[in-house]
C-alpha cells in the first residue's frame, strides 16, 4: 500500500502513540462505573438500525461535525438558546439526523447509570456500533470523555470542512484538526454510505461560478442524471444517493466512482486533484477492501480523540440537548 499505513506493526505502533498522546481515554473506561454501558448502547443500535439502515451514515456523520468543532464534546447536541445560536442549527447540520436516536439511548444508560457515561462517548459509540450493524468496518472507541458546555453556529461554519471546498480549503480544515491527508481521503471514504440533500450540491450543476455554469469536473452522464433528479437548485428534501448503487454497502466504490469523474461534492472531487491524495485513492483501488478498513478505523480512532475534554474538565450531561443547571 506504499505510502498508506493500514497493517501489521505500523497500526500497532500508531495505536499505541496514539494512547500514549491521550492516555486520559481508555477502552473500557465505564468497566466499574457502568459495567452495561456499552453493551446497552450496541444492543439498542442492533436493535434498531435495521429498521432504519440509512440513519448509520447519519450517526456517523453526526460524529464527524461534532470532533471537528470544539473536539468531540457533545457540543452539536446542545440546543440553540434565546441569546444563542448553538452549532446543530448552522447550515451545514441543518440536514443532520439522529438526535432522538442518540437522546434515546442516553435515556436507557442513565436509567442504568444516572451521571455517569457522557453523550460525547454515546455519539462515539452509536457511529461505530451503527456502521458495525451495517456491515462496516470495526474500530476501537477509547472512553472517557466528558460533555462541553458550549456551542455556537459560528464556529461550525468556519472550522467544519465544506461540501463545495476546494483541496486547500480541506487540507486546512482537516490540519487544523491534527488530521493529514490520508486521513482526509479514508474519512472521506464514509462517503461510501448514506444521502444528500440536493442544496448541498446544487451549484455544482447550475452555478457553479456564479454565471450559471455547471462543474466542468463533474462527469456530464452523471451530471445530467443529478438535474433530472435536483430540479431546483435550492431543494432542502430531495435526497441522492452519495455512492450510487452502492450506499447502503460499505466498499470501495465511492472511490472509483471518483476517479471516473462521479463524486457528488465539489470536496470529493478535490481528492483526484492533488497527486497525494489522487495516489493514496488508486492504492485503496488496488488493494484489499480490509486496506481502506484498517485505514478508516485507524483515522476514526484519531479523530475521535480530537481536543477531547476528560478528567475534570467539562460535565456529564444529564440530558444531551442542554447543559445542566
């Protein structure tokens, strides 16, 4: 996989770097203080899930827009208040779902544990126990994080990477977050799975420089197909698939579909234009499926560790949408 790091000793190597960088989280951190935890929340995701397959992509994306704004603290579960505008109603998590899926679960751990297990650990969870039930990759979920007590729409728009970025706009996002380019194409990978909303890509096919031109990036088959389905460019309920034919499976596809001209965000299509991350696409191509598995859990593994708040800073939330009084 040359410059790829997804097997053997280097992934033990990392993983124990990246223990040692937050020794603070650690897996099974609730063995004593709540035993059933984890097991409470992957039960209530097999459960469930089946009956709604496409919320998987949803409860990992969820994840992703929490780590990337204040750290993985729970702050994007926090309602807005009368003088505040709180991350989950900015643009980009307006189209976010999931949130009765996450307050559920929190309801049946605090029923067993009162105070005790975090709603950022219980995002982290939820994603990688969804992606699991749905036939995706497994990775390791340290614990021990703690809730934040703030949250603004602000910050989500200028540190959450866009749909219509550009290459140098995502590698800042990305850096920002101590995450390099190779975890920028596996994250991206989550892409694989789940919809979109036709507002979120719209410009690429009407507007995209503002005289009404469409992406010359864009595949004109597949752009043509995007228009008979996304009429209007500021359609907020018409949803497409992200990896067509292939969103409900967690593979390789949505790499090659970029490849061929066909990914869906203006952001997707930026990893073919950088021969670093275009290289680190055709190695995924030409490898093993459990190449881009190793990978992406190892890079989710990174990020959700990203500024997290343990010890004693922060709280446990006693509900997940408001700080406690």
């Amino acid at each position: 996989m040359g410059g790829i790091i997804c097997f053997g000793i280097a992934i033990l190597v990392l993983l124990g770097f990246l223990g040692s960088t937050q020794a603070q989280l650690q897996l099974g951190f609730y063995s004593k203080k709540c035993p059933k935890a984890e097991k409470i929340i992957q039960d209530f995701v097999n459960q469930h899930i089946h009956n709604a397959p496409s919320l998987a992509a949803a409860l990992l994306r969820m994840h992703f827009h929490d780590c990337f704004v204040r750290g993985c603290d729970a702050s994007l579960l926090l309602n807005s208040t009368s003088n505040n505008q709180a991350e989950k109603d900015a643009t980009p998590n307006l189209t976010l779902r999931g949130f009765h899926f996450i307050d559920r679960v929190k309801s049946l751990v605090e029923a067993e544990c009162p105070g005790i297990v975090s709603c950022a650990d219980i995002t982290a969870l939820v994603a990688r126990d969804s992606v699991v039930a749905t036939g995706g990759p497994f990775w390791r979920v340290p614990t021990g994080r703690r809730d934040g007590t703030i949250s603004n729409s602000s910050e989500a728009l200028s540190n959450l990477p866009p749909p219509n970025g550009t290459f140098s706009i995502l590698q800042t996002r990305f850096s920002n977050q101590g995450l390099n380019l190779n975890d920028m194409v596996l994250l991206s990978g989550a892409h694989t799975i789940g919809v979109s909303h036709c507002s979120s890509f719209s410009a690429r096919l009407y507007d995209f420089t503002g005289v009404g031109d469409q992406d010359p990036a864009l595949e004109p088959e597949y752009a043509a197909n995007l228009a008979k389905k996304c009429t209007n460019p500021n359609d907020n309920t018409t949803i497409v698939e992200m990896d067509p034919g292939s969103s409900k499976t967690f593979d390789l596809s949505y790499y090659s579909l970029l490849l061929k001209r066909r990914g869906l965000f203006q952001s997707d299509a930026a990893l073919a234009t950088n021969p670093t991350t275009r290289t680190i696409v055709t190695q995924l191509l030409q490898g093993p499926i459990q190449n881009f598995y190793d990978g992406f859990a190892m890079s989710m593994e990174k990020m959700g560790r990203i500024n997290v708040k343990t010890g004693s800073t922060g709280e446990i939330r006693k509900q997940c949408a408001v700080v406690n009084s």
